[in-house]
C-alpha cells in the first residue's frame, strides 16, 4: 500500500477511532496489519508513532492497546497545593 500524506493521516485517525471505540481492544503488528490492510512497516510506524504521542501503550508481550493514564499525584492538582 502506497500512502501519501492524507491518506497517512487518514490511516492514523482511522486506528486511533478503533482503539477509542473498542476500549479493551489489544493488536500485535501482525494482527493489525491484517486488521487495517497495511504492510508491517507502516504499521508499526504507525502504532509505534501513536505510543510515543501517549495516545497506545504498548505491553511487554508487544500487543498494542489504548492508553489510559494513571493519578500519579493527585495531592499537587489539589487547589492551595504546593
């Protein structure tokens, strides 16, 4: 699959969609690539680009699924907290 920059972006937006839509959903690259119709190397560029913009996490057994952020520090968001 050759893509260019709208239908890269399309792609992008398309896996975030899944992955906001299926709460529980977890991929491996191979399972993706077969998911979305993309080769590996997109693929994993991809979900790898998503990882680093917070939006996957990737786990130790290399599946990808939606991020969900942890209270750290809920004392410091506290108003009149230092």
């Amino acid at each position: 699959m050759t893509l260019n920059q709208y239908s890269l972006e399309a792609l992008v937006v398309r896996i975030q969609i899944e992955f906001l839509e299926r709460p529980t959903l977890r991929l491996t690259l191979p399972e993706a690539v077969q998911r979305f119709g993309i080769d590996k190397t997109t693929g994993g560029a991809v979900l790898d680009a998503l990882v680093d913009a917070g939006v996957l996490a990737k786990t130790r057994g290399g599946a990808y699924c939606r991020f969900f952020p942890r209270n750290i520090d809920r004392a410091s968001r506290r108003p009149g907290a230092s």
